[in-house]
C-alpha cells in the first residue's frame, strides 16, 4: 500500500454535514468517486446496491417531502424544526444515497449482500477524503420513512443503507477515541 493510502485509513475522519460547505466534487471527481464506492466483496457479481445522487436542488425538493413528513407525524412541529426538517439533504453540496437492493438469492444470503451495500459507502467515504473533501454517513428517520422512500424512488424491497454527505470541510475534525485493540480483537 502507498503511504497516501495508509494516510488516508488511518486519518479518516467524519465531518458533520452542517460543517460540509461547497465546493463539492465536480462531475468527474464524483464519478471516480463512485466508481471506488463500487470497488467493493461482491459475492455472486451482484451489485446489491445501487446510487442515487442529490445535488443541492434536488435535497431542497426532497425536503418538502421530508417536511410533510415530519409534520404528519408532528403537527405541532415549530416552524425551526420544520426548517430543520426541510434543509436534511441540503446541509452538504451534495449527498449521495447507497440503497441496498439485497433480495433472496439461492447462493448468495442477504447478510452479505446488505454488508457489500456498506462497504460501498465505506468506499465512497475513504474516496472523497482520499479527493481532499470531507464526508458524514447519515441514515436517520429519513432512511426509514416509507413516504421518503417512495420521493427517493425505492422499490419496495430497497434500504437505505446511508445517505453520505460530501463537501469541502470547513475545518478539520479533531479525532475522537477509538477502541482499545486489547478491548476489541481476540486471538485463538
């Protein structure tokens, strides 16, 4: 391994999406980014996930179904939270859904095929620090919200397995503690 590439591992940090400001990737950037997103254990050739991309616009027209939704479920919601609500998939320039298409397979259990799905967005994060931007993965009520699901267009069977944030950071995140290895590896 390069030594860029084991900076990157053992640097990566996440950075809150409201700290997440443009520039976000340009088209082709993104696309190499995606491209490293699908480098990923794909037991049976698959692909049991697939993108979607959000663009600032397109997290601002989500948002007012985001914003039904919350107020259906929250009548009494202030007029903040509302906002809060409504601005979800526009805090970065961009955000870029993994929808994991995990589904029955005779050789293949889903387990894997839902792992394969998040080791595309492990991926897709290592990419855009590894591009010099920074990224948060998110899921949220969002991710669970059928009527959310449906504005996305998920088919029935689809998760989401998360919703990553890119943009350029606006400071660099302090690390945070990582686990003992003592506390987290067994030797037999």
């Amino acid at each position: 391994m390069t030594a860029s590439l084991l900076d990157t591992l053992r640097t990566r940090r996440s950075t809150p999406a409201h700290k997440l400001s443009d520039p976000g990737p340009d088209a082709a950037t993104l696309e190499d980014m995606l491209r490293i997103a699908s480098r990923v254990p794909d037991h049976g050739k698959l692909a049991p996930w697939r993108f979607v991309v959000i663009d600032r616009a397109a997290g601002a027209r989500l948002g007012e179904t985001i914003e039904a939704a919350y107020v259906a479920d929250n009548p009494d919601a202030a007029e903040e939270q509302r906002a809060s609500e409504r601005g979800r998939l526009a805090r970065a320039p961009l955000v870029v859904a993994i929808v994991s298409r995990a589904a029955p397979h005779p050789k293949i259990p889903e387990w894997e095929q839902i792992l394969s799905a998040g080791a595309a967005a492990q991926n897709l994060m290592l990419a855009a620090q590894a591009h010099g931007f920074g990224a948060n993965w998110i899921t949220e009520w969002i991710a669970f919200d059928r009527r959310v699901l449906d504005a996305l267009g998920l088919a029935p069977h689809e998760r989401i397995a998360a919703f990553v944030h890119i943009g350029t950071a606006q400071a660099r995140m302090p690390d945070r503690p990582r686990p003992e290895l003592a506390d987290i590896v067994t030797r037999l």
